[in-house]
C-alpha cells in the first residue's frame, strides 16, 4: 500500500481535508499578495495592516457595518433531530464487523 492510511475512515471524527484551509489560502494569495512572491517583511506588514484586519473584521459580531453579514464561529457542532433519529437507527441494527489485519494494526468496517 503506497499511501498507508490515506482513506476516508482512518481517522475517525477528524476532517478528511483541509479545503477550508486552502480555500483561506486561495483568498489571501489572490486578494493580498497578487499570486507574487512577498521579501517576509513585505508580506508581514501586508499581514498586519490588510489580511488580520480584514479577516477579523468579517468575523466580528460587534462591528455595526459587518455585523449583519459577520462569519460566525462554530462553538459547538450542529446536529438536527433528523441527524439524530437516523443514527440512533443506525447504531440499534444489527450489523456484522468485520475486523482485517493489515501489518499489525486493526481496521473495523461496519
């Protein structure tokens, strides 16, 4: 196996990607820095004085121009009874696991 462990339930509970990342990245390469290579000093005053102010000032909810329409932080994960009944379902099947060792380690498939 090439990639060891490069599929979707190795790590269960954690994100698969990091497309929001990149997606952050694509923002500040294309609207700060141009798509150019910055000297570090030149990208850290674009850093402080464009990207930090910007992308905190989206976020703020008690700014009064960009409260409205404020990016808010997830606190908490949210599930909708929906979500919670199909589990519930899911989980009180009856479901063989089957268990496959591979190098010494163990995978469980549902």
């Amino acid at each position: 196996m090439s990639n060891k462990g490069w599929f979707e339930g190795f790590a269960i509970g954690y994100p698969s990607s990091n497309n929001a990342l990149e997606a952050t990245n694509g923002i500040i390469k294309s609207l700060y820095t141009f798509r150019e290579r910055l000297p570090v000093g030149e990208f850290l005053s674009v850093l402080e004085n464009d990207i930090i102010h910007q992308l905190s000032r989206e976020r703020n909810t008690d700014d009064p121009i960009t409260s409205q329409n404020a990016k808010a932080f997830a606190n908490v994960p949210s599930i909708n009874l929906s979500l919670w009944t199909s589990t519930y379902h899911w989980i009180k099947e009856e479901r063989e696991v089957i268990i496959m060792k591979n190098n010494d380690e163990k995978n469980a498939f549902y």
